[in-house]
C-alpha cells in the first residue's frame, strides 16, 4: 500500500509541476493507474499538493466503449479558484492554454450550489441534489492540460490529471431553469466565427441533474462534499472543441446571451 501511495504522489508532482511552470509533457508521467479508485487517489494527492482552493468541480462525460470496463459513466475533477472567470456582454475572456498541451472549449450549464452538502451524506436522490442548487449558469469550461494526447489515452488519464479541467467561464443566469423545457435550452459553438455545434441541455445523459447528483457523491466519498459557492458543470453540450492559442470561440445561448473567449499561451503560475 505504500509502495502504491508513493506512486500515486509521484505522478500527482509530475502533472502539478508542469501546471504550476505551464510546460507541456510529451507523455503520461508515470505508471498508468490501473482503475478509477486508482486514478482518483491520484487527483487526490494532486489536490493537497496543488497552492489553491477548490471552487467548483467539473463532471465529463466517460466513453461508452470505456464504460463497462471502467465501471461508470461519468467522471469528474476540481475546478481552481483562480481558473475561475467572468464573461460581460459584449466582452471577450482570455484564459490560457498549455502550449504543446490539450486545450478545448465546451459549452456547458453549470450549477451554483447554494448551502454546504450535509457533512457525512454519500448517497443523493435527483431531489435532494437540486435542493443544493442556488442556481443554474450558462457558462464555458475551458479543457486544458499539460499532457497533449490525454483524451487518446483516456478516461484513467483525463482523471489523474483534473479532469482534464483548466478552468471555466461563468455568463449569464439561467431565469427560471426549474420549470423550463431541457430540449428548449439551446446553444451553439463557433470558432474564429464558424459553427462547429450546436446543442441542448437534453444532450446530456440524465439532463443536467444526473451529473450534479453524481458529483454530489463522488466527492462526499472523497471526503470532500460540495460547499456553497461552488460552481459544478455538467457536460459538454455541442462536443469537444480543440483550440489552439489566438483562437476565438463563441458560445451563443439561444435568448440569454454569449461568452466569447480567446486561448492565449499559459504563463507559470504565480
């Protein structure tokens, strides 16, 4: 068992020292973890060793051909306090990328969860996770990391390093998002002005709400529930999309707004 600690650290230092110098890796550090509780402990160690706070977490989607094998369909990764931005209308958002690295957009609805998770809780129904929910967002995750073929090498990857996560874009307030129509909230992805998706809430397996719960628990087992103020995305709603730095994307939510944001390449960390 402390053998594997020892491993899991090692890798975690690795992934959290190229974040911190935004240097690119040019393959996994270490040992591949042989399944998700072991990809897991590796976040974990990441975590504690990482000089910032959690401000929200991110919940992606795990490919069906991994699905069976893995045992899940989700996965998720923290969200950093100073990776977290804030669109205006009419603005752009610059967020940096990892040169060499993976960076991607994914528009997505997030949640703000309004009052800490009950301490000790592991297990949600659909109610009892938007109970915690002060409010849905449209907003942008920003996909990045330090290692380029991370989503080649998949989801024990993707996990080990955050999730795959560099940050999120919060817009515009969702009014009303309890009583609306998932299929009737739209939105469409460009890219240095051409559309490359379009979506709808309902694009999501379960809607939004599956992956809230999901998170709900997965991090209460971890020993980390969900606090207030905290903002959880809940997927990628019109795919994946790759940038590289000067690239411009466009996210355009059908009768709420858009959050336009720019790569620009990743400076180290202060």
């Amino acid at each position: 068992m402390e053998a594997v600690k020892k491993a899991d650290t090692a890798v975690a230092e690795r992934f959290v020292s190229s974040r911190l110098k935004a240097v690119a890796l040019p393959d996994f550090p270490g040992t591949l973890p042989a399944d998700l509780d072991a990809a897991y402990q590796i976040q974990d160690a990441a975590i504690d060793i990482f000089p910032d706070e959690i401000a929200g977490w991110k919940i992606g989607g795990i490919p069906p051909v991994h699905r069976e094998k893995l045992g899940a369909k989700s996965l998720g990764g923290p969200v950093f306090r100073k990776d977290v931005r804030y669109a205006a209308p009419g603005g752009s958002v610059e967020y940096g990328m990892y040169v060499g690295g993976f960076g991607a957009v994914e528009a997505e609805y997030m949640f703000e969860i309004g009052e800490d998770a009950p301490a000790g809780k592991t297990s949600y129904t659909t109610a009892e996770a938007i109970a915690l929910v002060k409010r849905m967002i449209c907003g942008v995750e920003t996909a990045g990391s330090p290692l380029a073929t991370i989503n080649v090498i998949g989801p024990l990857a993707v996990v080990s390093d955050f999730g795959n996560n560099n940050g999120i874009i919060v817009g515009p307030e969702v009014p009303n998002w309890r009583d609306r129509v998932l299929s009737e909230l739209t939105c469409e992805t460009f890219i240095n002005g051409k559309s490359v998706g379009t979506g709808t809430a309902a694009n999501v397996a379960g809607g939004p709400i599956e992956p809230l719960r999901f998170v709900a628990e997965l991090c209460a087992k971890r020993g980390r529930p969900l606090k207030a103020g905290m903002i959880i995305t809940t997927g990628a709603i019109t795919g994946i999309h790759d940038v590289v730095p000067g690239e411009v994307a466009r996210v355009e939510f059908k009768g709420l707004g858009a959050i336009q944001c720019v790569a620009t390449p990743l400076k180290p960390r202060s």
